[in-house]
C-alpha cells in the first residue's frame, strides 16, 4: 500500500506522456474524422430540413392555385349553365311567339277563306234563288221572259239583295 501513497515519478510522466499522446493519436485519427462527419450530417439534416420547409411551401402554394383554379372553374361552369338557361329561355320564348304568329296567320287565312267562302255561297244562292224566282215569275205569268229582261230583273234583284244585306250588317 506503500506504493500507492508514493508514486513512481517516472511512471508518472511516462503516464502522463502516454495519455497525452493517447489524445493526441485519438484527435488525430478518431475524434476529427468523427467530429467532421457529425457536422457534415448534421449539415446534410439542416439541408434536408430546409429542403423539405421549401418544398413543402411550394406544394402549399400549388394546392392554393389549384383551390384558386377549381373556384375560377366552378364559376366559369356556373356562369355557363346559367347563360346556357337564359338562352334555352329565350329560344322557348322565341319558339312560342313563332308558333303564336303561325297560329294567328292560319286562323286569319282560315277566316279569310271562310269569309270568301261564303261570299262564294251566298252568291250562288243568290242566282240560284234568283233562277227560281224567274222560273216562278214566267209560270205565274205565263209567258217566257227573254234573256234581256231577266238579266235586267236578276240585277234589280242582286242589287236589292245587297241593300238589304248592308242594312242588316249596319
């Protein structure tokens, strides 16, 4: 136990030399190259990081513009079916104003026709009626009208026949 209270001074200093070339090798060889790699990994995360913050900011701004898109779009096919019922509205409307006009021009021309129509029959019956008359008027007289007289007596008649029809009109 003596030993341990006095110490060998050379084998102090030979420790003490030992242990500082032990530092020196290991500061050398281990501890820089060792050191030197952290740094470069711990550089190599920071990097990462960054790289990862960047990108992850640009993919926030896509996903924006494409939101910003995808409203612009939605107002767009919005503002399109709305025109688009606007203008099936208008063609109704214009549709049905067409088929208005052709069904008032067909029920004019019908009533044209109608008219004219019976203008045509009234007529007909009129020398018809006149014919008659003639027929009766020669068997009550007895005697045979020439063409001249009748023709002078069915345009008395036709005339009377029109005052009558105006006067009953009015």
């Amino acid at each position: 136990m003596d030993k341990l209270l006095n110490p060998d001074t050379g084998l102090v200093i030979w420790t003490i030399v030992t242990f500082l070339s032990l530092i020196f090798i290991l500061k050398k060889m281990a501890w820089g190259p060792l050191l030197t790699a952290l740094e470069e990994r711990e550089s190599r995360i920071r990097a990462d990081m960054e790289g990862a913050r960047a990108a992850r900011g640009q993919a926030e701004k896509i996903q924006q513009e494409l939101e910003k898109q995808m409203v612009e779009i939605e107002a767009r096919s919005r503002a399109r079916l709305a025109q688009a019922a606007k203008e099936g509205e208008a063609l109704r409307a214009q549709l049905k104003a067409a088929a208005e006009e052709d069904a008032k021009n067909i029920r004019e021309k019908t009533m044209a026709e109608l008219a004219e129509e019976h203008r045509k029959l009234v007529r007909e019956l009129r020398q018809e009626v006149a014919g008659l008359s003639v027929l009766a008027a020669e068997k009550l007289i007895r005697k045979s009208v020439d063409n001249g007289v009748q023709k002078t007596v069915l345009e008395d008649f036709f005339a009377d026949l029109d005052k009558q029809e105006k006067a009953a009109h009015k």
